[in-house]
C-alpha cells in the first residue's frame, strides 16, 4: 500500500520534477507571466502588482494561489483519508494529478496562439493546472523524500553546495552518498523548463506540452503499484 523506496522513489520523484519545469514553463511563458508550482514565485509577483510596479498581473497570480491552496487542501483530505484505509494513496494521487492536467490541456485546445486565449479561459487552465500543484505538493510532503520536494529547488540547491568539498559542512551531507540526488533534483527542474520552453519556443502548442506532461504523470502512476509490490518481495 506504501510508494516505492530507494532508487525507483528517487527516479519517479525526479520525473515528476521535470514534469514541474515544463508546466511552469508553459504558464510563465504562453498563460501570462504567472506560476502555476512554485509559489514562492506567485507570492512575490503578487506584491508587486499590488504596488504597481512590473506590469505583474494580480488577477491570474491571485487565481493561481486560490486554485494553488485548494489543490492541497484536497490532496490533504484524499490522500490522507485512503492512507487511513490503507488504500494505494499514491498512485491515486498521481492518476488524479493528470486529470486535471488533462482538463487544462483540454481548456486550453485552440486553432489560434496561445496568446490569444481570453482571460477567462486562461484563469481556467492556470487554475486547474495549480490545483493539480497543489496536490503534488501535498504528494511530495507525504512522501518526504530527502531534497526531492518536486516544485521547490532552493533547499536543495542549498544543500548541494553546503554538503560539498565547496561547502564541508558535515550536517549537511559532506562525506556522504546523497550529493547526487541532490544534483539530480536541481538538473530535473532545470530540464523541465529548458524542455518546456524549448518546445514553445519550436512552436508546439501549449496545450500538447500539457498533455505530455499528463501522460507522463499517468505513466508514473502506472509504475508506482509494480515498484511498490518490487520493493516488498525483496524485503520479504
């Protein structure tokens, strides 16, 4: 009923955190300079248009925060509620992630430039999109895999250099195993949004890059019960 450990946790977490770069991609670059994962960026464009200052827009960054809040909010009561019934939380978590992934990729299905979507409908797929963010994050706090946290790299960037040569700070991880892990998560958000905008940037429609990620996350969570039921008969 538990996710997977060891090295197949770490590699499904580092998709995921791919999947996170290229959807932050899309609504930064195609949905209005607004995040749809990491907050902290939502946080601080709010600020600013609130004091007027960058052209930030308040209404898509406010959009995206609500949607952001009430993903976690229902991850937390999902996922904990199955947990509590030892039902497999998380492979559910992930199919119902890509849903509404699915749901923005649908919203967002046009002839014209993704430029040229109302702003209805682009709240819309920003919403769906921050709710499914926000039950990642609900996933990955559960979860609690050591600097794997999907959609935030500052404490492992932090964690990298402080547990390195560079750093030597023994607390931290110098000496030890977990340098590459750290590396990993911080090159997979990288490479996510290097993809996602690599193919905007190409011309793909945001609502196929969206899509992709969708079946990605599906994929995953078609994995997570056999790496699960793996790591049981090997410790059996």
């Amino acid at each position: 009923m538990e996710p997977p450990s060891g090295t197949p946790l770490t590699v499904v977490m580092v998709c995921l955190t791919v999947a996170t770069g290229m959807l932050d991609a899309v609504s930064f670059l195609a949905l209005g300079h607004v995040f749809t994962a990491t907050q902290t960026g939502n946080l601080l464009f709010l600020g600013f248009g609130i004091a007027g200052q960058g052209g930030v827009p308040v209404a898509a960054t406010l959009v995206s925060l609500g949607a952001f809040v009430l993903g976690a909010a229902l991850g937390a009561r999902v996922e904990s509620g199955l947990a509590r019934r030892r039902r497999p939380w998380f492979p559910v978590a992930l199919i119902t992630e890509a849903v509404l992934l699915a749901a923005a990729a649908a919203a967002a299905w046009q002839q014209g430039p993704a430029h040229g979507l109302p702003p209805g409908r682009s709240y819309v797929i920003v919403g769906l999109m921050a709710v499914a963010m926000g039950m990642r994050n609900v996933t990955a706090l559960r979860i609690a895999s050591p600097d794997l946290t999907t959609t935030v790299e500052t404490r492992a960037m932090t964690a990298l250099i402080s547990g390195s040569p560079v750093g030597h700070d023994k607390r931290l991880g110098y000496g030890s195993h977990v340098a590459g892990r750290r590396l990993a998560s911080v090159g997979a958000m990288f490479a996510g949004g290097l993809l996602g905008a690599g193919l905007l940037g190409l011309g793909t429609r945001p609502t196929l890059v969206i899509a992709l990620v969708a079946v990605s996350v599906a994929a995953t969570a078609a994995l997570v019960p056999g790496l699960a039921r793996r790591r049981t008969s090997t410790e059996d």
